[in-house]
C-alpha cells in the first residue's frame, strides 16, 4: 500500500471528489480554439461537423450554451489533432495551451497526415523507447541551483524512481532535508553514516549520521536532461 502511495498521485477518496473543469469548461476552451481560427458563432456547428465527422445533433451539444455535453473519446482524439492543441488542456487538467505534437503520432495516424505534413524524424520516440520500461514509477525534480554542475546543470529535469530508496548503497538520489529538495551523491561510510556530496567542489561533503533525522531519501537519479543555452 505504501508503494502505491507513492506511484498513484491521488487517494481514493480525493480521486472521487477532485473538481475538473469538464463542464462547462471544454466548451469554452473549444470556443477559444473556434474564435482562433475566426469561425463565425453562425457556423459553429458546421465546422465541428465537417472536421470531426460527427453528426450536426452530435456536435452541435459540445457547443450548447445551457448545458453542453461532452465528446467522445474518438471525437476528442480528432478535435486534438484538427486544433493542433494537447488534451490536457482541453479536458481542463493543464492551465497552460500546448501544442499537439505531432512529431510523436502513431504509425495507424502519422500515415494520413504524410502528404499534409513533412515527416521528422521520431526522436520523442526514440527517447520514449529507452525509458518506457520504469517512466510510471519516476517522478520529475527540476534542479534549482549549481550544486551538481557540471553533471547536472540548474534548470536541469532530473527523473528520479521514488520506488528505488535504499540508504544502504552509493548512488545519486534525490533527497528531501528539512523540507529542502536536494540533489546528491550519496556515499556510504563503514560506520553507516552517509556522506552527501556535490558534483561542484565549492560544496564540502557533509556527513550525516543514523538516524538519519530530517532526511528523507525520495528516490535514485535515473535520468537527467540538462538544458542547453544558445
């Protein structure tokens, strides 16, 4: 139980009662994307229509003013990629538009859009590919200051696997110290103690003994993407 407390960011009863902005909120974010592409009110309907493939009673109740329904899976899929705009912030669940992306398109979609877009090379899906097996358990802690330069820049999206939280072998972990999120390379002593170092050598290693009070092991550093400025 306790592991699933740490993979599953929601309790059960949290999960039943969180609000999301489904209604009417999909409405008005689809409202949004229809003004951007200056789609009179007159024509709403018609142009959901046409670009989903859905009946005009169908669509014409995502538009409703009074109380609009919702798509279906398949009709959201299709709004998405029509948009050009990710799910997420379509559902509600974003605060932030992003854009759809379409360098990341399954084959079964990616081939209908071949003479519409110029295909790129799948690096999202290449980078997926390597860290698919173990990305449910990782979480993502974005690196705040210079401690670990050069290894792991500031600004630096550092995925850790709050899953793997031994104390007793040397590695690299993200640590929770007084309520301070800390990237460090952990060394363990012969008398047990654990020895935290930093990447940068203007930091001293500081020792901290057993137990270990105020330090909370979060997880092992397995993936870090450094960011790079031009």
């Amino acid at each position: 139980m306790n592991t699933l407390k740490k993979i599953v960011p929601l309790s059960k009863e949290t999960a039943s009662t969180v609000e999301i902005d489904l209604v009417p909120g999909f409405r008005n974010r689809l409202g949004v994307e229809l003004a951007k592409l200056n789609i009179p009110v007159t024509q709403r309907q018609r142009f959901l229509r046409d670009i989903t493939g859905r009946a005009l009673q169908t669509v014409s109740r995502w538009i409703e003013p009074g109380m609009p329904g919702l798509p279906d899976l398949r009709s959201l899929a299709i709004l998405c990629i029509q948009f050009g705009v990710d799910a997420n912030w379509l559902l509600g669940l974003t605060k932030h538009r992003t854009a759809f992306l379409f360098d990341d398109l399954a084959e079964g979609v990616s081939e209908h859009l071949a003479g519409e877009r110029q295909k790129r090379p799948d690096w999202i899906g290449t980078l997926i590919a390597e860290t698919t097996s173990n990305l449910h358990e990782w979480q993502v802690h974005v690196m705040a200051g210079d401690d670990m330069a050069p290894l792991i820049n500031p600004g630096a999206a550092v995925f850790f696997d709050m899953i793997d939280t031994p104390t007793d072998v040397n590695g690299t972990y993200v640590l929770d110290y007084l309520g301070r999120m800390l990237v460090r390379h952990v060394d363990v002593q012969l008398g047990r103690d654990l020895l935290l170092r930093c990447e940068n050598t203007r930091y001293a290693p500081i020792s901290i003994p057993r137990p270990l009070a105020g330090l909370t092991v979060m997880g092992k550093v397995k993936l870090v993407f450094n960011p790079v400025h031009f």
